[in-house]
C-alpha cells in the first residue's frame, strides 16, 4: 500500500485543491481495515476519493486527514446480465458491456 504525507492534490482539471495530510493508496479490503482502524497512522477525516474527475469539492474544505486513493481497487468481482459488481475504484469505462 502506498502512502504518501502532507501532500497537494488537484482535481483533473485543476480548479480545486486539497490538502490532505496522509494520501493513502489501498490495494485490498485488508489494507482499508487498515487505514480505517489506526487513526495515528491514518488521521481523522478519512475520505475515499476516485478517479478526480469531479469539479465538485469531495473531499470538503477542511484540510488534514486521510485520502483514500481507491484507483487500486479497480477489480470486476462479477456480473451478470443484470447487476455488475466491482470494487470501489473501478472507472465505469470497465465496465462489461452486453
């Protein structure tokens, strides 16, 4: 898992910026348990952000706390005709298509 402390991180295109004090990259469940559990290593807020596409402030006008970076968790887990299952970081341009 990759970890990174008092980082500047920018939407895609740039019009907002957050400062979170650890960005945090999980590449399993376990490693969220993790992060979620030990808020010395991983300080309060803890916030999941995607791909940064959004021009929406996600990750809320505080600054500090933890950014879960979920693009490592990109798996399709299952689908079906009806219902696709992935997890947390996966693009929607993944996505099976019938």
């Amino acid at each position: 898992m990759d970890s990174q402390q008092d980082v500047t991180v920018k939407n895609w295109d740039g019009t907002w910026t957050y400062h979170p004090r650890v960005k945090v990259r999980p590449e399993s469940v376990e490693d969220l348990v993790e992060i979620v559990t030990d808020p010395v290593r991983f300080p309060s807020p803890v916030r999941p952000a995607g791909s940064m596409h959004s021009t929406a402030r996600m990750n809320g006008d505080d600054e500090g706390g933890t950014m879960v970076d979920m693009t490592a968790m990109n798996r399709i887990l299952h689908f079906t005709d009806d219902t696709v299952t992935v997890e947390a970081g996966a693009p929607m341009a993944t996505s099976p298509r019938r």
